[in-house]
C-alpha cells in the first residue's frame, strides 16, 4: 500500500506513514470498531471529484456506532467537513475508496464496551473494481449463516462481524465462486460478503427487508429508487427463498466497492438467459452517470470536494 497520502487520526490530519496504533488497541483485539466504506469519483469532464452520499454514510457510521456505545465529538456535517479537508490535502483526481472508522482506542485486556475511550480516523485510497468479473459473475450459496441481529447486528458495519464475511468469501473464492449468497438463520437469502442481493421475478425487482440480517446498503437504497422512479418498475422488499433464485429472470448485487455485480450464474445453475440482462444493464449504466455527477436529477447525492 501506498502510504505517501494522508490521514485523518486523533483528532488530525497526518502523513499516512504516522497513522499508526499500538498492537493493545482494544479495537484491533476484540474487533470493537465500526467503519464505512465510500467512494469519491472523478468527473473528467467538470475535472472534479464528488463523494456519493456522505451524509447517508456518515449517519449509518453514527448509528453503527450508538449500537456499539460508541461517542465521538463529530455529526454528519462535521465528518463531512473533515472528510473534504482530508481530500483536498492530497488534491485527489481519481477515483478513491474512504474508510472512515470509530474504534475503542484503549490499550489493555478486558472485553466490554463501557468505560473506554473512542477514537475517530480515516484513510483514502485509489481504488476501482472490487469485483473483477462483474457482468458475468458465478456465486454459491454459502455454508456459513450471515450474523444474526441477536449475535451481532448485520445491519451496523461492526469491523468483528467481518470474520463472518471473510469466511464466506474465502471459501466462496476457494472453491472457485466470485462470491457467495448467505442464509440468515431462518435460511432466507440475506446478502454476499460485502454486498446486498437483488432478484428480478416477473419484470418485478425484489430485495430482502432491513429485518433479514442485511447491512442496510446505500447502494441497494439507491439502486431502488433509480429502478423504480428511472426505470418504472415495481420494486419490493421481502424475504427470498433459496430456490427462487434460481428460477430469478435476473439477480445482482450491490456494493459501494462493488457497485452492481451482475450475477449470471448460482451454483452451476444459469440465472435467466445466462447472460447480464437488460434490466441489470440499464441500472448499472443509470448507476454510473449517477455516482459521477452526469445526472442532474439525483447531484443531491453528489457532494463536490
Ligand atoms: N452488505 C455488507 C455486509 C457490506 O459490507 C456492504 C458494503 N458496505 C454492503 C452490504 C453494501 O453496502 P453499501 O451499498 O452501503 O456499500
């Protein structure tokens, strides 16, 4: 990784290469930190960089980390503010990945999370497909159950819910599947590693409700409302059975790393036709001009830098 950029950490922008924390950081021992993942892109023809709904970002951050008891001194509008100075400290003009993260910053052995210390920082980084083949992508349906509210709320992006994650992406990717499909415990179809699910079932476009062990995703939030106010279709949220994708005209998923994956193959079995469909095409080219502030309609998701 290239460190030479910089960061924001304990209260300041940094030299990247300084951004470090010691090895009895409670958030790095019992994985107690919450984080976001965003994404700013570069308009080449207005030769400026925009971050996609920072705000939305930043208000699932705080709620992630009220879930976690975690207090820092900023509110939406202030982590956007220092995310804009971070960004013009290093004049970006490409597209870059944000990791903004809250963490127990207490060194030391006892798990809790009462009575200790948080800590706000962050880092930027060039970064482009998550998903290497994503108009074309072969998933499974994964052996590991995705986290329960009742274990470990799926819906806050909690840095120790992770392993459950990268358990199902690396056997996913060891058994030669770009990704996997995770069952919640009432084996409904929840979500991938990193990305939520869409199913397209008679012309109509399906995701899981909030309540199915699902990160509330602001791609899949965006997603709805570009198929349903662009495109005219009807979109519904409801729990989704194992066999339904196969038998599904379409299937993606959703990521602000990954962005619309196009699905076209679920354990050996081809999704619709087999090939990324129309429906899938259309929103991920309504996506792009989106995320790159080509589509005045929807600027008030793009926050110029
Ligand atoms: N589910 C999980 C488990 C994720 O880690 C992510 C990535 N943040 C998503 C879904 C997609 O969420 P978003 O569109 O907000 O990036």
């Amino acid at each position: 990784m290239d460190l030479s950029t910089h960061a924001f950490f304990e209260g300041k922008i940094v030299p990247w290469s300084e951004a470090k924390i010691n090895i009895a950081t409670h958030g790095f021992l019992y994985g107690t930190s919450v984080f976001s993942g965003m994404r700013a892109y570069w308009n080449d023809e207005k030769k400026k960089l925009f971050v996609f709904r920072p705000f939305d970002h930043y208000r699932r951050l705080l709620n992630s980390a009220r879930m976690m008891a975690m207090e820092i001194p900023y509110d939406e509008e202030g982590l956007i503010d220092l995310t804009m100075n971070l960004l013009r400290t290093d004049n970006w003009k490409q597209d870059v990945y944000l990791r903004p993260t809250i963490y127990k910053a207490d060194m030391g052995i006892g798990v809790r999370l009462h009575n200790l210390k948080d800590e706000f920082c962050m880092f930027v980084m060039p970064f482009e497909k998550y998903v290497s083949n994503d108009t074309n992508a072969h998933v499974t349906f994964s052996s590991w159950r995705r986290i329960d509210d009742n274990a470990i709320p799926a819906r806050g992006k909690v840095a120790g819910a992770y392993a459950n994650s990268a358990l199902i992406k690396t056997d996913a990717n060891r058994a030669g599947f770009d990704e996997a499909l995770a069952l919640d415990g009432n084996g409904h179809v929840s979500e991938g590693s990193a990305m939520n699910i869409f199913m397209v079932r008679d012309g109509v476009v399906i995701t899981p409700p909030v309540t199915d062990n699902i990160l509330e995703g602001i791609t899949r939030r965006s997603v709805m409302e570009l198929a349903r106010d662009e495109l005219g279709l009807e979109v519904v949220e409801r729990s989704i059975d194992r066999t339904e994708v196969s038998i599904a005209e379409e299937l993606f998923m959703t990521g602000t790393a990954a962005q619309i994956v196009s699905v076209t193959k679920v354990d050996h079995r081809p999704i619709g036709t087999g090939k990324m469909g129309p429906i899938t095409t259309r929103l991920r080219e309504l996506f792009d001009d989106v995320v790159r502030a080509k589509n005045k309609k929807y600027s008030k998701w793009n926050v110029e830098v």
